[in-house]
C-alpha cells in the first residue's frame, strides 16, 4: 500500500456522526465537502467520510479502521 485516500458514505448515517464515533476510538478521518462542494450538490450528496493510508500505516491500523468502522455503523444504523 502507498498512499490510498478512500471517500465514502454510509447511508443513513452523517458523515459527521462516524467521523465522531471513529475520533472516540482514537482514528482520525475527515468529514464535509473536501473542497468539492459544486459536485457533492450536484449529486445531492450531503459530504463524505474521507479516510487516508500511507506507507507507514500497518496493515493491522487499516484493520483497526475497518473494525472500528463496522462497529460505529452497528451502532448508528
């Protein structure tokens, strides 16, 4: 892995609400427009979450991303 930068939604849910529930947990990811507003109206989409890896991170933090995440979507949704 490089450097993979993955925006996304999860529907239902704010971007705003997992970006708070991952903080809690000790992962930062951006939430909002990202500079891309025009587009994100266009498309009707209210932001996104936007989470970034590079050639420091383990495979075992995406893992913790992705555990994390799953749990804050239970919770959510």
């Amino acid at each position: 892995m490089i450097n993979t930068c993955v925006s996304f939604i999860i529907e239902g849910i704010h971007p705003c609400d997992i970006g708070q529930m991952l903080d809690a947990r000790g992962i930062a990811v951006r939430t909002g427009h990202h500079c891309t507003q025009p587009l994100m109206d266009r498309f009707k989409v209210e932001g996104t979450a936007r989470a970034s890896f590079a050639i420091y991170n383990t495979f075992e933090e995406v893992d913790i991303f992705i555990n994390a995440l799953k749990r804050a979507i239970k919770m959510l949704l």
